[in-house]
C-alpha cells in the first residue's frame, strides 16, 4: 500500500513527465507529427500489445494529434490574413482607380 506522499508525488511525476512529452510533440514540424501518428494507430490496430502499452500508444497518439491540429490551426490563420490581406489590397487598388 502507498503512502499520500507516495501517491503524490507519483501523480506529480506522471504530470510531469506528460508535460515534457507534449513540449516533444510540439516541437515536431507537421509532417513528423503526422507520420508517428500513423504509427502510433498502425501500433494501436495491429494489437499485441499490453494494457500499459496501448495506453502510452494512446496518450503519445492524443498527444501528436493536438500537435498537428495546433499546426493545422495556425497554417489556417496564416492563410485566412493573407486573404483579407489580399481582398483589402484589392479593394483599395478598385478605388483608386475610379479617381482618374
């Protein structure tokens, strides 16, 4: 049987240790991301792994696929200004125009 101060301080490493592993899947660009997800679901499908096993699998596979949707997010913001960049450019150039 463990002690509260055991179970706490194995809670705090497991938090830890899942902060570190998010900051690791953040840090991969898009497309590593992607590919040790497939992985991670090929694993996942394919079974033969322990209980522990498959929810590591699972919580490295929750965390790439937040990776990616946060790099999906931001190529989507990033190409969303560049319209209303553009669409702004375009309707100052119409106006302009209509002063000759």
């Amino acid at each position: 049987m463990t002690s509260k101060t055991e179970q706490t301080g194995q809670a705090e490493q497991v938090a830890g240790t899942a902060g570190q592993a998010e900051a690791a899947a953040e840090a991969l660009g898009y497309e590593q991301a992607r590919d040790e997800l497939i992985e991670v679901v090929r694993r996942l499908e394919t079974g033969g792994t322990t209980l522990e096993e498959s929810l590591a699998l699972w919580e490295r596979g929750e965390e790439l696929a937040k990776a990616c949707r946060s790099r999906l997010d931001g190529a989507r913001a990033r190409l969303d200004a560049a319209l209303a960049e553009e669409s702004a450019g375009a309707g100052r150039a119409e106006e302009g125009s209509g002063d000759l």
